[in-house]
C-alpha cells in the first residue's frame, strides 16, 4: 500500500498581519499541483495531521479577550473544514487534530491560580523551591512578576483548552470529543482502507505559559499503549502525533520528554510526527532497552503561518508531505516551504534538507511487531455487524455485512437484518438469488410489492421456486403470476 500524509503545524497567525484562509488555502492548492507535476513526483496526499498550535491566543487580562479567542478559533475551524472540503472530499476523520500550547487559555491559567510573594525567611523560601520541582507540581514561578503562583482551582486550571476541545467536538460534528479530563485527552483514527492508525497525543498536560515544558498525562499514555495493542490493528503501520519536540538546548525547558517514545516503541509505534520548534525534521529513535532492533522515524514539520519573530534564522513557514509505502516498508519526507516574502500571501516551493541536499528524505519504516491473520478483519466486521444487530442499527448491519459476504457466517445476519428493516428493494438487491426456501419466501413478498415484471418472471425459473413442494413458496408463485407486478 502506498499512501502519503499531509502534515502541518503551529498554525497561529500574526495577528498583526494575517493570512486569510482563502489565500492559505490556494495557495496550497497551486502547490499541489506542482507536486502533480514536478520531479521526484509526489502524491497527494490521503489525509492529514495536524500536529497543534491552532491560535495564537491571547495574553491573560486583554479586554474583550474570550470573544478575541473565539474569533481565533472561529478561523481556524473554518480554515480545517476548508482543508477537509478542499483536498478531502469532505471527510473530516481524515484530517487528525491535536492541541499545542498556544492552544492553551492563559486567561484560565491565571484565574486558577494564586499568587504567592516570596517570604522573608529561607527555610519557606527552599520549601517552595522543593514544591516547584516535584513531579505534577501545582507551584509555578513567574519570571516577569518574580513571584510564585499556585493553582488552586483544578477544574478552571484543567479547563484552559475547552476552546480547543469546542472547537474540536465542533469540526468533527460531535463525532470526536476532546474531554478535559486529562486521564482521556488522546483519540486514535483508524484508517483501514490503508492499514493505518494514528494515536493523537496530548503532549500539554500540565503546560502552561508558566510552565512550559510538555508531558503526557501517565493514564492516557497508558490507555493508547494498550489500544494500539488491540487485536484489531495486527498488522498495521501504527503512528503518534503531538505537539512538542523531544530535545532542546540548555537554555530552553519547553520541550517534552523524550523517554515516553520508548513505551511508544515497545508497542508498535513506527513513526511519530510533532511540530512546535517551527524547523522540519526527521530521524530515526532507537529502541533501548533489551536486544530488540525496533525503532521510530520522527517527523518534525515546521510553523505554517507563525509570524517572522517566531522563525528560526534561516529556517522559513513550510509543511511536509510524507510519502509511505508499507509494501517495501520505505517513507520518503518532502518539504514544502514558503518561497517569498509576502507573509500575508504565501507562495510555496520546494524546501531542504541540509543533511540530503535535496527537498525530500528517504527513511525505512519499522515494520509492524505481528503479521496480520487473513481471516482477521472479516471476523471485525461480523463482530462489528453483530453489535449494530443488538442494538437494531439493521441498516449498518447491512452495510457492514455486505463486505463479507464471502465469509459463511455473513449470509444468515444478512437475512436476519434484512426481515427487520422491512426494505423490500434493498432486499431483492442484497439475497438475489435465494439460496434457501426462507430466503425464497423472502424474496417472492418482496417481489409481490415493489418487483418489476423481469425479477417475477426470473423468480419463477428459478428452480428454488419451481421445483419447490413448499406450500409458502408454490403459494408465492401463484400470487405473483396473478398480481402482475410492475
């Protein structure tokens, strides 16, 4: 299977001079069609990760601040729903969404906490200190008032991404929430026309601006370790995304952990995308414990739109395009970078890699840990098909078991769905031709009130029909010779 991802970060705008999602959009849509045509040639892309920093946000106390917030987010959902009916056929689970820390409400942060001046006596002074430093720590320290503060409102303090998550639940129509529990803030996206799955990771948990390193909560890291072990993705090429980047120089403490991408490995994650240090990357993490030879290829894309105080020297606004192929297990990243000046109408061209010399990398994929059972996703399916049954979903019954109808098991839900939804054409299309007398029976009523001339005159030469000595079915033919369908 050969497949490529879009994926873009750190979405925030200069708000000073802002691009129009108009333009932003266009803009790419002339860039994909240079990649249409150039040389190596690049394919478009079958979804995309979004990997945080939707806003920029705002300072905590500005007037008028939460409609400025809401307005933020207000473009850019309809910037991702442009993205999804643009380049997606409108299919929103193809575009995977996570948060970053601009997408944290520093308005919240501050109401939840409590100022704390520094006391006059050393020993409180090195209590505090100890406090800052303890592992999920509530103390912060405030470089620009020096002073401490302490959050000792969690529910206000855990609800600074609810205009992230409303946004969210909004773009996926209420198909995905994010809660602001931060135990549950992760989602998986399964895609399994391409034997794909991505884990979206909150990568802000405990972040703020006073506190700006990243971190997992433990209990979601744990709970996405366990379902991508899930019999359903064997086989599969497994993916993380979240926002902050695993290294950084001394000077600098917001950047996450990298020994969580151990655990990722350990399961199966073959390939992890983040954003946040606005500089495209990507590299190979081994796996270091034991003698396994696993390993994570990370792609870092850089900031689309972040204003020109946030690049790098040197390293301009660009996005990547990820080319996979899980036949020969080979990736190749592509960098698509801003080539003028016009940063309120971006033009863009192909980027690169100081290490290659070229706009593109090649990398191999880790294959998966197993081999995926070829009876596998037929048993999902029925398994899928059997619990819309119980809960009278008949039509997705349908639908489900209508893509395995070589497996044997198939065919008795099929009938069974069929005579609760009461469909007759639906019912006529799905068991033609009837391979029982109850199938038979079946058929012949359905024919009786919607059938047209040509599917009664087929039914009675089937030798199902005609050579029955059923009561029900030689009854059948009789009506329907003598009701004269359509």
């Amino acid at each position: 299977m050969q497949f490529s991802i879009l994926h873009i970060s750190d979405l925030h705008r200069d708000l000073t001079d802002e691009i129009d999602n108009k333009w932003l959009l266009d803009s790419l849509a002339k860039d994909f069609e240079q990649i249409a045509r150039q040389t190596p040639k690049i394919a478009m892309p079958a979804l995309a990760i979004v990997s945080g920093d939707l806003v920029h946000g705002i300072r905590p106390g500005l007037a008028d601040g939460g409609k400025e917030l809401n307005r933020q987010y207000k473009q850019a959902g309809e910037f991702l729903i442009g993205l999804c009916e643009q380049f997606f056929e409108g299919k929103r689970e193809r575009i995977v969404i996570l948060p970053g820390n601009h997408d944290v409400s520093y308005d919240d942060v501050m109401a939840s906490a409590q100022r704390i001046e520094i006391p006059a006596k050393s020993e409180k002074k090195s209590q505090l200190v100890s406090e800052l430093f303890e592992p999920n720590s509530r103390l912060r320290w405030s470089w620009r008032d020096l002073c401490f503060y302490r959050v000792v409102d969690q529910v206000r303090y855990d609800a600074r991404l609810h205009c992230f998550a409303s946004t969210y639940e909004s773009f996926y129509q209420g198909r995905r929430t994010f809660p602001l529990a931060p135990e549950r803030q992760y989602d998986i996206f399964d895609f399994p026309e391409l034997g794909f799955s991505v884990a979206a990771l909150n990568s802000c948990f405990n972040n703020d601006p006073l506190h700006r390193s990243g971190a997992f909560n433990h209990a979601a890291l744990g709970d996405v370790c366990r379902a991508l072990r899930r019999t359903e993705r064997a086989g599969w090429l497994l993916a993380a995304a979240w926002h902050h980047n695993i290294t950084g120089s001394p000077v600098y403490d917001d950047y996450l952990d990298s020994g969580f991408l151990q655990l990722l490995i350990d399961v199966g994650v073959s390939l992890g995308f983040h954003g946040h240090q606005h500089m495209p990357e990507c590299f190979d993490e081994r796996y270091r414990i034991g003698p396994s030879p696993r390993k994570m290829t990370v792609v870092s894309a850089s900031t689309l739109c972040a204003e020109p105080r946030n690049l790098k020297p040197g390293v301009p606004r660009s996005y990547n395009i990820v080319e996979l192929d899980t036949a020969a297990w080979t990736g190749r990243v592509h960098q698509r970078q801003m080539v003028n000046m016009l940063f309120s109408l971006p033009v863009w061209g192909p980027g690169h890699f100081n290490v290659s010399n070229t706009s593109y990398l090649d990398f191999e994929l880790c294959k998966p840990l197993t081999n995926r059972p070829p009876q596998l996703d037929i048993q999902l399916l029925l398994e899928r098909a059997d619990r819309c049954m119980g809960a009278r979903l008949w039509g997705d019954a349908i639908s489900l078991l209508e893509k395995a109808q070589e497996h044997p098991l198939a065919r008795p839900l099929m009938v069974r769905a069929l005579s609760e939804l009461e469909d007759s054409r639906k019912m006529i299309d799905a068991l033609w031709p009837p391979l029982t007398t109850e199938e038979a029976v079946m058929i012949g009523g359905a024919i009786l009130e919607v059938g047209t001339m040509q599917e009664a005159a087929a039914f009675s030469q089937l030798s199902i029909a005609r050579d029955s000595t059923d009561a029900s079915i030689r009854d059948m033919l009789r009506r329907i010779k003598g009701r004269r369908p359509r």
